[in-house]
C-alpha cells in the first residue's frame, strides 16, 4: 500500500477541516469577487486567482507588495463584497452526510475565513455547524502557519499528532503538516492537478468516518 494510503489503516482521535474548497465550494463567489478586485489593481484574473487559495484575503493582499494598498482595508472591502454574495455556493459532494456521522465533540473546522463569513457560507450550503471553529482572525499567522490547526486540536483537548486533517489548498496542506497532523486532500474544486504524497480523495461520495470500538475516529470506504 503506497505511504499516503496509511492513512487507511490509522486511527484518529479528531478530524479538523478546512472550509472553502474542502466542505464547500464557494469557488464562484471567490472568483467574481477577486477577479473584479484584481482588474481595479492591474491584474490578471487567471493569474491572481492562482495565489489566493487557503490564505487569508490580507495575507494574499500583503504578499503582492502593492504600492500604497493597504491590505487590511482591502481586504475588510473584499469581505464587505463577499458577504453580500453566496449564489452558488454548494457542499462538497458528500460533505453534509460525513459530518454529520461524526461524533459532535469529535471535529472541528479551522478556516482562513472571518467568522461571520464561514457561517454564513456554511449555512447557504446546508454545513452543520460544529462546536469548534477557529477562524483567520483568531491566529496572529495565517495558514500555511500551523497555528490555526494547533489552536483546533487545542480546543477539541486532543494531540494535534492524532489529528487527520483534510485540506484542498497548499498553503493548508502545509499548516496540518507543520502541525504535525495527517491530511487527506481534497480535489473536487482543483482545476489542475498538483503533486502531493498525501492521501487524496476528490470529494466524500464514497467514503464515511468510521467510530472504532475504542472510540477513536478513522476513513474508510463507504
């Protein structure tokens, strides 16, 4: 069995998910919003919209070093316009079902998304809401920092360690890995393919969390 498929014979104390592309595609809304903000600033839609996956919308704003631009005004009008945009936002096939098979206490969402967005996209795309979610602004360093997964584990009382998070971005593959959690990636929303060494599933369709007698958590076929 290849090394990324070890993740089907572990067990898991917590399941941690990122939102946009992993739960949810809110690939839409992103690219109406970002591609009007990248044509007022000089960009290309296509290329912009390359860089700004998993990362919150300042830090994307930061690292274009655009003279004069302040990215946390930017990105708070960013916010402003997303908010008031939800058409087409739908689950990731399969995503309602397997949350909902999971023990409440048990996962959690860790999103580069303010609060009040992730709620109100979970809630047009019919996401149960879980007890747990840490949101962009709650970590002082963005994905792909690990802080925000660290804090996730953190708040569920479990090792990050015995973690399986599932990711769709790279900048998110990179924080579970630094936190030190498993992850299984997510390909429903990609529209190219990139190399990972992960476990990688295009979306929930087939598969189904399974509680082990021992209470702990793993993935398996449905």
């Amino acid at each position: 069995m290849p090394a990324s498929h070890r993740v089907l014979d572990k067990t898991y104390d917590a399941f941690l998910f990122d939102m946009d592309g992993t739960v949810l595609n809110s690939i839409a809304v992103v690219e109406r919003v970002w591609s009007e903000w990248g044509l007022r600033h000089g960009f290309e839609p296509e290329v912009l919209l390359k860089t700004i996956h998993g990362v919150r919308a300042s830090d994307s704003i930061r690292q274009l070093g655009l003279p004069g631009v302040d990215p946390i005004a930017e990105a708070k009008l960013l916010l402003k316009e997303e908010m008031e945009d939800f058409e087409g936002i739908v689950e990731i096939p399969g995503s309602i079902r397997f949350l909902n098979a999971l023990p409440a206490d048990r996962w959690g969402i860790v999103t580069s998304a303010p609060i009040e967005l992730a709620l109100r996209r979970m809630a047009a795309a019919g996401i149960p809401m879980p007890k747990m979610i840490v949101s962009g602004e709650e970590v002082s360093s963005g994905k792909p920092s690990p802080e925000c997964y660290l804090l996730g584990a953190s708040r569920l009382g479990v090792d990050p360690a015995r973690c399986l998070v599932f990711e769709d971005a790279v900048a998110g593959i990179l924080a579970g890995e630094g936190a030190g959690a498993d992850v299984t990636v997510i390909t429903e929303t990609h529209a190219t393919p990139f190399e990972t060494p992960h476990f990688t599933i295009a979306n929930y369709a087939a598969w189904q969390p399974r509680l082990m007698a021992d209470g702990k958590l793993a993935l398996s076929a449905a």
